[in-house]
C-alpha cells in the first residue's frame, strides 16, 4: 500500500471501521478506491521543530561582540582593503567639497587626488594639512 501512494510504511493509516474492506483489498485498483473512499489515508509529514531554536538565537544573538571578546587585530575583523576604500573615498568627497567651495582650484585638487591614490595622504588631517601647505604657496 506505500508503494502504491509513494509514500513510508508509518505514513498509511487506515479507518478502523472499514478494516474488512481493507483486508479483501487485493490488488492495487482495489487500494486505489479505498484511498478516494477516504478508507486508506496518508497522514501528515513529521518535522522537527524549530521553536526551541529560535528562542535560543534570540537570546544568545548579541552575545560576544563586546571588546574583552574580540581576538586578533583590527584588521581581522574589518579587512584592510575595506578601512583602504573608505578612507580614500572620504578624502576624495572631502577635496570634492572643497574644490566646490572654491577652497582649493583644480590643480591643487587633483595633485591632492594623485597623492591620495598613491597612498601619500594618511588621514583627513594630513589632507587638511597639505591643503593648508598648498594654499599658502
């Protein structure tokens, strides 16, 4: 009979009072009739509840993120291409600020450019101090 609705042995279930019905059933158009007749039925699929889990990743999800927990470098966290790529991208929206303030002209902003790409410029401050340098000569 489970081969014949696809399905596991523990899954078919049959109506207790048509069990002489079920037992004259001999071949499979036989159980087939008795499965629209609602005699045979399959029951339900069993699965592994989930509830106990979430509950306990809501509990534990903040956990362990504070500094006495964090191993390793700053860099073993964040990567060093991405603290790279936000700090250029600061000081380029920075220059980009001050050349629409007409702070710096277009030569100083893009000597500024070439010295932040290569890497010359360490921070917004040293940029505020080389546009000072720039400024004044």
């Amino acid at each position: 009979m489970a081969r014949t609705l696809g399905v596991g042995i523990n899954r078919v279930k049959f109506e207790p009072e048509f069990m002489e019905d079920i037992i004259d059933a001999i071949t499979r158009n036989d159980i087939r009739s008795l499965v629209t007749a609602r005699t045979i039925y399959v029951a339900g699929k069993k699965g592994t509840s989930r509830g106990r889990t979430r509950v306990r990743h809501l509990k534990t999800r903040k956990r362990g993120k504070g500094h006495g927990s964090k191993k390793g470098r700053k860099t073993a966290r964040t990567g060093k291409k991405t603290v790279w790529v936000k700090k250029v991208r600061s000081m380029r929206r920075h220059i980009k600020i001050m050349k629409d303030r007409s702070v710096i002209n277009n030569k100083i902003y893009w000597s500024l450019y070439t010295k932040i790409n290569g890497g010359h410029v360490r921070s917004l401050s040293h940029l505020r101090e080389l546009v000072k340098v720039s400024t004044t000569n």
